[in-house]
C-alpha cells in the first residue's frame, strides 16, 4: 500500500494510517477489534460504520490478516439514541430490578452493625 | 489465515519455564506484572484473550478511582493505593487520562442524609479528606445537578481515569521492564507436587514456575479449583453505557445514594454512565450481551440526576464479568497447602482504583515474603477453611 501516513481513516477520532501502521507493528494487535481499542478508529460517534471497512483492508493488506477473520463487534444502539429515548421506556421492562450492588443482599465485611440496607454496598459503583 | 510474521515485543515461540506467572491480564495482573518485572523478577503474564480483553471486569469498568463509600475495612488499603495514580503516568509514560477533581454521592430523600452524614463522619476518621455539602452549596460545586438533590458527601481527592489505557499501559510497561506477555494463552489448570506450585498448564504448553498470582477474575474459581482451593465466587456481568463528546460541564464523579448511577465525563467529552446494572454474560465463552432494560434504566436515573444531559445521546453500551465474592470483598493472600499461589480476584467491582496499589503490594510480597496488613483483611481464609464452601464470618 503506497498510502500515506497521514492520510485520516477514522475521521470521528483523527485517527490516521499511519497510526494503525503503528499499531501493528508494535503491538500483539491482530483484529480490527483489538486495532481499534488501541487506537480508538471506530470509537467514535458513528462507531465505525464510517472506517470500519476501511480497516478491515489495511489490516489484509499491511498484516496479511483475511478479511471477514472476525467483523467488528456491533452492540446496541445500532445509532445514537438521546438519553430520554432510551429512558422512556424503563417502566416497561420488568428486568433487571435494580443495579447489582442493590439486588445483593450480603453483608459486606466488616460493616457489622453498619445499617446500609438503603444504599448499594460501597456506595456508588465506579 | 495468511499471517506475515509479526515482530513485537511478545515471543512467539513456546514459553517453558519462568519465576512468576501471573495469570489474567486485567487491572490486577498487568499491575503485579509492571511491579514484579520492575522489581527485577521473570514475569510471564497470561490472558486467554487477545491483546485488549473483552468479557473481564477491567474492560467494563467506569473507571472512578474513589476513597469514599468503600467498606471502612478497605479505607487504609484505598489511602495507601490511590496516591499510587500520581505517579502513575509518569511512570508508566503514558497518558491515562486521569483526573482527580473530586466525587460526590448525594441524595434526594431527607432521611438518608443523617447515613451520609455519618459515613462522612466515619471516614473522616478514617483519615480521609471529605465533608458535606448542602442546597445551595452543593448546586454551586457542581452545577447541574439536579435541583432536587438535598445533600452529598464530596471527596476533592477522588477522581477517574481510562481503564482501557490503563491496563494497556501496565502491560506495556511491563514488557519493556523484562515482562514476557503471552495473549490467547488459556491457563487450564495449575499444577502443585509436595504441596507447592510447580507449573501451569495453558494451552500453549506448560509453563514452570515456582509462583502463581491468580489474577482471572471471574475465571479464577475454575482454576483455583484445579490445587483444590474454594473461591467463593460468583459471576456478574456489569454494563456501560457512553455517550458522544459534549462540551465539558462535569469535571466530578457523581454518586446517587440507594440509586445505580456512576456518572462522569471524561477528557474526550463523553459522559461515561455505570452504576452496577447488569447485562448477560456467559462465563464459558466471555461472550456478553446487553440487557436492554438497564439502558433504559440506568438512562432514566442519568437524567434524573443530572438533568441536562437529557438530549446527550448514547453511541455504544457495552459489558464486561466481574467476580463477586460472598462478601463482595476481593481475596488476596497467599493459601496455607499450596505454597507459591497467591490468589487476588473477587474485587466485586471496585478494583480498578486499588489496583496499581494492590500489584505493588503482591510484588512486595513475592519478594520479601512479607504480607502488607493492609491486604490481609482479606484474606481467603475469612470464609471458613480454604477448600470448603465458605462460611462467612461476618453472618
């Protein structure tokens, strides 16, 4: 491939060729999905319908790795959804019942006579 | 699958022999590597996945490094393990993306106050810089937040950082410390004679070693299992949700007390919501997939909590298994009838700001053969005699 360095792939994260070039060579990278954790092509907005293709023939043609070796993991929302979409519906599903960190109900260690039964253990999840 | 041969740090062929394994690649293991390959030792560190994981609890982690709301049993382990972020990317060399401009977990219901009130009070002892905010106050240190929100408890030194470059920059800085890093290689079982650790079985052949720190999260039980040790685990897949970059307005980490929210907006603009909902997750295969109703839920608390974002929109939710333990504490310790095992997993979901720390404290170990105080509350055996179905001492 005789394509320049700079030439931009994933326009939603500026992410160059000569990044994933990079990317291959010096790390254990070898499927799109690893190339795009390490460099974030297909991390953005429109989530790599854009670049995804893209990348998928650098890598058969800079790694000789076969295309269709493994696609690019897509996960809902297949578009981005606003926030109150999304809510909207939450009455509706009947699972889960609430976070984790609420549904336990073990005590936790060394919490002996510590009344949070309101709270999730440890407060917040990260 | 035509492959042209590949030269990086990572050798391709069969490793045999070696000082330390370290088995799982998440936050824990790739910093016990960093500390041990820095410290001098041979290090092999597995992960049966591929370079950047999937379907562990590093990779579906929000990312919140906190003090506050921790068990009080864990606060010294957390005073000693966040001041490690730091330093961390200095010495790493690598951007994480960390910041540390505060969290704090606040309520809208008048009679949960007084707990916060108290938790604060608790860890202010503790040793740690937090205090409460309230009304008009709180609306102005973090503006907003929902008017509805009566009181909260703020942390100025906790924060949040990128776990995905976190982890991938532990497992770099390991490499170039001397670490030898071996991807898709499965650690099958562990292998003791006379009561000590001798070898790993992976998939990619047998690795000999006379220790073993078992890093594997939820896929530590299998193969604790293997020298007869009981974790007392059990798989939860946990999922994420983010949303497209938006101009910053946030710089905390927000908490809803009795609520599932973790909210923060990360350097690159995007608001990061976990909160501990769960998603579908297969243990066998680490395939997960996302439980439709804590989008939406875990959606309706974000705006809730923080009205404005209303309109934000999400583009990707994605989730990850954690290791629950009994008491929803990690295990760490070495196990008294397989000398050279050192078992840390079992984080329950509050590992990521603890480990740096927590890696550096097992290398300390590995190397004095001192155990931290800091890391024996947690010791497997609290559960009742290792090998047994645990029988918790805190019922």
């Amino acid at each position: 491939m005789n394509s320049p360095d700079d030439l931009v792939i994933c326009r939603c994260e500026s992410v160059t060729l000569g990044k994933i070039r990079e990317c291959l060579k010096s790390s254990a990278a070898r499927t799109v999905n690893e190339v795009k954790k390490l460099t974030r092509a297909g991390m953005g907005v429109c989530q790599g319908r854009t670049c995804a293709r893209t990348v998928e023939l650098i890598l058969e043609r800079e790694d000789g790795t076969q295309l269709g070796t493994e696609p690019y993991q897509v996960r809902p929302p297949i578009r981005p959804v606003p926030l109150d979409d999304l809510a909207a519906g939450a009455e509706d599903f009947s699972e889960p019942t609430g976070p984790v960190s609420v549904v336990m109900l073990r005590k936790p260690l060394g919490t002996e006579g510590c009344d949070e039964t309101h709270a999730p253990k440890n407060g917040a999840r990260e | 699958m035509k492959r042209m041969p590949r030269k990086t740090g990572q050798e391709n062929e069969a490793m045999k022999s070696t000082e330390v394994v370290v088995v799982g690649a998440g936050i824990v293991g790739a910093s016990t590597a960093y500390f041990l390959a820095k410290a001098g030792l041979n290090v092999a560190l597995i992960d049966c996945r591929g370079v950047t994981g999937s379907g562990g609890a590093s990779q579906a982690c929000a990312g919140g490094v906190r003090h506050q709301g921790r068990v009080p049993i864990e606060m010294p382990l957390a005073l000693y393990a966040i001041p490690f972020w730091k330093i961390l990317e200095e010495e790493l060399e690598t951007d994480l993306h960390y910041r540390r401009e505060g969290m704090t977990i606040v309520t809208d219901e008048e009679n949960l106050v007084p707990r916060i009130e108290e938790r604060v009070a608790n860890e202010q002892l503790l040793g740690l810089d937090i205090r409460m905010v309230y009304g008009e106050d709180l609306r102005r240190l973090i503006p907003g937040i929902s008017p509805r929100m009566l009181a909260g408890s703020y942390c100025p030194i906790d924060g949040h950082a990128d776990p995905l470059r976190t982890v991938n920059a532990l497992v770099s800085a390991a490499q170039r410390r001397g670490a030898v890093v071996k991807w898709c290689c499965k650690a099958q079982c562990l292998v003791k004679e006379n009561g000590r650790i001798v070898a790993v079985n992976t998939s990619n052949g047998k690795i000999r070693c006379s220790q073993v720190v078992l890093s594997a999260g939820a896929w530590s039980r299998a193969l604790a299992a293997t020298v007869g040790v009981t974790l007392p685990f059990e798989p939860f897949t946990l999922q994420m949700m983010v949303t497209r970059r938006c101009p910053h307005v946030l710089g905390q980490v927000l908490g809803w007390l009795g609520h599932g929210i973790s909210l923060k907006q990360v350097p690159s603009g995007g608001f990061v919501i976990g909160g501990g909902w769960p998603g579908h997750g297969d243990l066998a295969t680490g395939k997960t997939a996302l439980m439709p109703g804590s989008m939406a839920k875990s959606a309706f608390t974000t705006i809730a909590l923080f009205p404005s974002l209303s309109k934000r929109s999400v583009i990707r939710a994605w989730a990850g298994i954690e290791a629950f333990s009994m008491d929803e504490m990690q295990v760490t310790g070495p196990i008294s009838g397989v000398d050279g095992l050192f078992i840390a997993a079992g984080f329950s979901g509050h590992g990521f700001a603890i480990g740096p720390g927590v890696g550096s404290l097992i290398a300390d170990f590995i190397t004095t053969g001192r155990l931290s105080e800091l890391l024996s509350p947690f010791n497997l055996d609290r559960f009742g005699s290792s090998g047994t179905e645990g029988k918790r001492n805190a019922e």
